[in-house]
C-alpha cells in the first residue's frame, strides 16, 4: 500500500496499522525473491533477485525483518540476515519504499 493511500483512508474513516503495513510491504519484497520450493519450503531464485544484489553477502536462509519501530518522521526496519556490506539490497529496499511514499531506514544486526 502506498502511504498516500494509507493517509486516504483516515478521510474515509478507514483505520489501518501502518505498522502492520510497513511489515507486509517488507515481507513482500524479501519473499519476491524466493520460489516456492517441495523441501526447502523457498529457495533462492538468482533470476528475481538484481544483479547489484546478487554479489552481496546476504544470508538468503536468515533474511527477514523480525521488527518495524515508528519514529518521528520515519519507520525503521530491522532485518537479519544482513550487514553494512549489503548497501544495495538496503537501497533497493528503501528505494521501493521511497517510491511508494514510505520514509524508512534499514536496520542490521
């Protein structure tokens, strides 16, 4: 959901979790990397994933956010999985969020 479209709702009496929503929107991009796999549940699909992304040190099998935090003028994601190292899956995630009108910043350990 584009945050201009989660701002609409509140003027439609429509209330939604934006919290909630920043969770899925994450949860989506990290799964559009992966096809479903018989035994593995997912697995890696290097066709999905970008280039620039592939070549990163990313632990695919620990990649997913485990919590979103609300500041004051921005969300922060933190993720697993990921380090300093991984600056452009962190711009291509903030990139896609940007896009959508979503102010956030990546969080690592």
């Amino acid at each position: 959901m584009r945050k201009i479209d989660f701002e609409n709702s509140y003027k439609n009496n429509i209330y939604l979790d934006d919290i909630k929503i920043i969770l899925e929107l994450i949860d989506f991009i990290l799964n559009s990397f992966f096809i479903p796999d018989k035994e593995k549940i997912k697995k890696l699909d290097i066709n999905r994933v970008p280039e620039e992304i592939l070549n990163e040190p990313i632990d695919w099998e620990r990649l997913y956010c485990f919590f979103v935090e609300k500041e004051s003028d921005y969300y922060k994601i933190y993720l697993r999985g990921i380090d300093d190292s991984c600056q452009n899956l962190i711009k291509y995630i903030e990139n896609l969020f940007k896009y959508w009108g979503w102010n956030i910043k990546i969080v690592y350990e």
